[in-house]
C-alpha cells in the first residue's frame, strides 16, 4: 500500500487492485501549490463529508478520472447530481468494490456541502483488501465508538487521523483514538493548514512515542508504503 499526502486531509491511496483518494481539497490550499491536479488519476473518492476542505476539487478530479464518488447518501448524491459516477453509503454499511472493502463508521464532528444545502451525518472509512487494512477518520472527535473498528474490521496496518485540534481531536486525544483502534503507526492529517489548527510537529509526535506508537507527519507531495 503506498500512501501519498496531498495536505490538509488529501491522500491517495494506492493498493493492490486500484487508487483511491480520499477528501481532496488541493488547488484552494496555498501549501499544496506544487500538486498538480490534472495528474491525479484514481478509481474511487472517498469523502467524509461535505465541508470545502474535504470536497473542493472532488467534482474536478472524478470527472476527468471518470472516478466513482463514495460518502454518505447526501453527499454522494449531491455529486451524482452534477453526472458524476457515485455509490451512497451509511453509518456501519460496508460494500466490495474492485478495489477493496470499505466500511463507513462514525465521525463526530458537522457537515454541510458548499452551496448550504444538507450533508447528512459525516463519517470515516475502514477500507481492505486481501492483504491490508487502513483507517480513514475524516474529521471527528475522540469516540468510544472508535473502539468498535478492531471488533468489527480486520487488523489495521496503519490509520489517518486528524491531530490539529480546534475543528477535530487534537493530537493527545488522537494518542487514545489510537489506543481505541489499536494501531500503532498513525499518520496525522488536519493540522496546519490555518491557523487555528497549528501544531507543535515534535511535541506531538513524543505525545504518541510516550505511547509506544508512530506518528507519521508526512510533507506534502511524498509518500510512505506500509
């Protein structure tokens, strides 16, 4: 599995049967200049939920990817609606694609898509194949419900969650997400984009090692293969 961070909470995700990109918001994102989005290829978007900086380039990049969308019913359909290919999901539901399981779990946090019309209830995504297993938080709040994922999914190998704090957990409270999930490799997303969700780089990362667990801040346009 090869992950590569496009800011903010953008990655793409390569695995063994297709590319899947989660929550782009890339060209409105002055530290991700240097992304190109015309290059950005994938079979699937995974979005968590229907705010700006979770789905502004998502129209662009499916379309000239001929990419199907994947959220919840509100905002997959709000897509769908502009001709784009899209499958609606809810709270719990998993479905196989070609490119591996998904399952959309809960995310505590508010969603409303750009123009102000409904998002439904935003959400994460577990998604696997037959050989590994990522979690995608989206924006949330710490939750006991977390805990549910290594009951109910295969073993994580590694787990995205949102570390900046203000909108989201920050990343003490994503050190216990962590715990829940029992993962011990996180990358962190969310975090420094605006100034409200600013962080200490080394004081969050001896937060997880106090745990006994990796956090990975990878810079923009680079990637990690777990």
């Amino acid at each position: 599995m090869k992950i590569t961070y496009y800011g903010h909470a953008c990655f793409e995700v390569e695995m063994k049967q297709g590319r899947i990109l989660f929550d782009p918001f890339i060209s409105a994102n002055g530290l991700a200049a240097h992304i190109d989005i015309s290059k950005i290829e994938v079979d699937a978007i995974l979005v968590s939920h229907g705010h700006g900086d979770h789905i502004a380039d998502a129209e662009t990049i499916a379309r000239q990817s001929n990419a199907t969308v994947i959220s919840n019913f509100e905002v997959a359909s709000w897509l769908g609606s502009k001709g784009l290919k899209f499958h609606t999901m809810n709270h719990g539901g998993q479905w196989k694609f070609s490119f591996g399981t998904v399952k959309y779990v809960q995310a505590v946090h508010t969603s409303s898509l750009p123009d102000g019309s409904y998002g439904g209830n935003p959400g994460g995504f577990v998604v696997w194949d037959d050989a590994q297993c990522l979690y995608f938080a989206g924006d949330t709040a710490l939750t006991t419900d977390m805990q549910l994922i290594p009951i109910t999914c295969p073993k994580l190998d590694v787990a995205i969650l949102p570390i900046g704090d203000n909108f989201t957990m920050g990343y003490r409270d994503a050190t216990i997400a962590a715990e829940f999930i029992q993962c011990n490799r996180i990358i962190g997303c969310h975090y420094d984009t605006f100034g409200y969700i600013k962080i200490d780089h080394e004081a969050a990362k001896k937060a997880f090692d106090d745990k006994g667990k990796e956090l990975i801040l990878l810079p923009i346009g680079e990637s990690l293969v777990v």
